[in-house]
C-alpha cells in the first residue's frame, strides 16, 4: 500500500491517509524504536479502558521509519469547527471539558508515567542549558503523583468531531 494525502504533521511524525478506513502514523527516523513501541502499548491499553479514540490497528515501517496505523476517524477538529461557527464556543467548550474530565476519570496506573516521559523529552532536547533541565527534572519530581490518565497533548485540534456520542 502507499501512502496517500497528508493530513497532520506534529513535532515528531507525519499522519497519512491508509486506504479508505485508515491513517498512518509515520514516525521520523530520529525517533526510537522503543518510543514507537511505548506509544503502540501504551493506544493498546487506552482501547482496553474504553476511551474515545482510534483503535489501533497495527505496526509496519515504511522506507526504514516506523509507523503505527490507526482507525481513520471521519470529522472535523474541534478547532476547524469553532472557526466555522464561532458562536458555538460556549458548546464546543463544554464538549472539550466533558471530554477532559473522561479521560482523567480513568484509572492509568498501567500506563507509563508522564513524568517519565516529559523527563526524557526535556533530556532529549537541544533547547535548553543542562542547569536548566536539571530544574525542570527535579521540579517535574515534586509534583503529586497521580494514576488518573494524562493526554499530553490535548488541544482543539487533536480532538476529532464524529457522529460518536461521548459516554
């Protein structure tokens, strides 16, 4: 199969179209195979607590980069909608809360940590002096500790609006 249109690009992959049902997360090289591999697990487990979210589908690698395939969800990003009527914020607003509060009302204790995470992710970058990330890591230390699911990236145009009713 090829890839076909493009349809996201975020700071670590591309997202394409894969056939009609479909979409292809296409990782840059410079991304770790064991990064891929924990994001794969980590979508596994979020399908099992019933969230909702494109179902995984698969790993393949494409021209030596890694890629995670995924449900095609059909619909337009929260932020899209609110550009197109934006007296709706009011709705759009609480659908966004709703859709918070039931992800954070699941229990992610077999997750990864998100502290784990951001600690890498702050190492990994050139952006900062290493005083600095060492600030950053030891404040990351003393937050609460909590097992409630963390999005880590939940924004108006990582929220996709289908026919799906939210529970």
């Amino acid at each position: 199969m090829t890839l076909g249109k493009l349809i996201g690009r975020g700071n670590t992959a591309e997202v394409y179209e894969w056939g009609e049902n479909e979409v292809i997360k296409l990782f840059d090289q410079r991304i770790p195979e064991s990064l891929v591999d924990e994001e794969y697990q980590t979508n596994m487990q979020i399908q099992g607590l019933q969230l909702p979210s494109p179902l995984v589908k698969g790993k393949t690698e494409i021209d030596g980069k890694k890629a995670i395939i995924y449900e095609k969800i059909n619909g337009n990003s929260l932020t899209k909608q609110l550009t197109r009527n934006p007296f709706k914020i009011r709705d759009k607003a609480k659908l966004f809360s709703q859709l918070h509060q039931q992800i954070h009302e699941k229990d992610g204790a077999a997750l990864p940590k998100q502290t784990a995470h951001l600690t890498r992710n702050i190492q990994y970058t050139d952006l900062l002096t290493p005083e600095e990330k060492q600030t950053i890591c030891d404040f990351l230390q003393e937050l609460p500790k909590g097992n409630q699911i963390c999005h880590g990236d939940f924004h108006p145009d990582n929220i996709l609006i289908s026919k799906i009713k939210l529970k």
